[in-house]
C-alpha cells in the first residue's frame, strides 16, 4: 500500500502547525511573529520583509529598516492593527517593535493556545488516516493485506503525532520560561 499521500498530508500538518506556534509571542524578540502582518506599500499588500530587513535588536526589540523611509509610517500602523500585542515606535532608522513582558495569566492562555492548535493538527491527522483506512477497505481484497496496511498506517500516525507532541511541548517549554 502506497501512503505517499498521507505522509504529505502528515508533513502539512507539521508544517501548519510550525507556523502556527511561530505567530505565538513568547516574550522574547521573534521575527516569524511579523510574517502574519501585510503591509500596505505601493499600491499593494506585502510581507514586512519585503519592504525592509527586520532584525533582532535585543531580546525583547526588533528593529525593522526599510528599504525606501517613506515606507516606514505604513510599517508602523501595520504591526499596529495587526493586534499582537507588541508595542511600536517609529524613529529616523525605520520602526522598533518592542516585546513586553509575559505576564503569569498570559503565559497560561499561550500555554492553552498551544495545547488548542496541537489538537487542531491532531483532527487533520485524524481525518487523513481516516481517509487512508478506507482506501485500504477499498482497495486491499485479503484481510490479512488489509491488516498489514493498516499496521503501517498506524506506525505512521504514531510518528507524526509524536513529532507534533513534540513541537507543542517545546514552544510550550519556551512559554513558561
């Protein structure tokens, strides 16, 4: 049995998941927390990285130096709206986005969010295994081939859920730090 279709399924899963926890604020200075906003520069919508170099100043700062200064104002009112709790501050230099400090009550929502967004990949996981067991049911005439496929597919699900247990535990781990 051919479970190419679930491993990607099972790597975007992972990979959702990532991205995911990379948008969830620790704290401390973390570029991927800007990937979400779009800033609206030239007539369009575009990544901040697009329009400049973000950077990590210190561990609670990153600095953000576009490329045309002009720009800059756009920069500013984007990580504004965007609602992620940071705070901005515009300068000669381009924009500095500033990471407070998390607070006990806030470290356990993140803590729960993460916990909210592992069991979201876990339902995709889910539903792609449920997918793959009826494609052996359909597909496999002995039931001792179908017993076999369906050991290897647990075998699979087991890896990617172990993996994504993994991620959760370790942004989690850097929450509570």
């Amino acid at each position: 049995m051919d479970f190419t279709g679930f491993k990607k399924a099972g790597e975007a899963a992972f990979d959702w998941l990532k991205k995911e926890y990379a948008r969830i604020s620790t704290g401390r200075a973390m570029p991927a927390l800007l990937d979400s906003v779009q800033v609206k520069a030239y007539g369009s919508l575009v990544a901040i990285n697009q329009v400049g170099t973000v950077s990590i100043e210190d561990p609670k700062t990153l600095r953000i130096a576009p490329w045309d200064k002009a720009v800059a104002k756009d920069i500013d009112s984007a990580i504004r709206e965007s609602n992620l709790g940071v705070s901005v501050a515009l300068d000669a230099n381009g924009v500095r986005v500033f990471f407070p400090e998390l607070t006990s009550d806030r470290r356990a929502m993140l803590g729960k969010l993460t916990k909210e967004k592992l069991e979201e990949a876990r339902v995709r996981i889910r539903n792609e295994r449920q997918k793959a067991l009826n494609e052996i049911d359909r597909s496999l005439a002995g039931e001792d081939e179908q017993k076999r496929a369906k050991v290897e597919l647990q075998k699979l699900v087991d890896d990617i859920n172990t993996k994504i247990e993994d991620l959760q535990a370790k942004k989690e781990s850097e929450i509570m730090l």
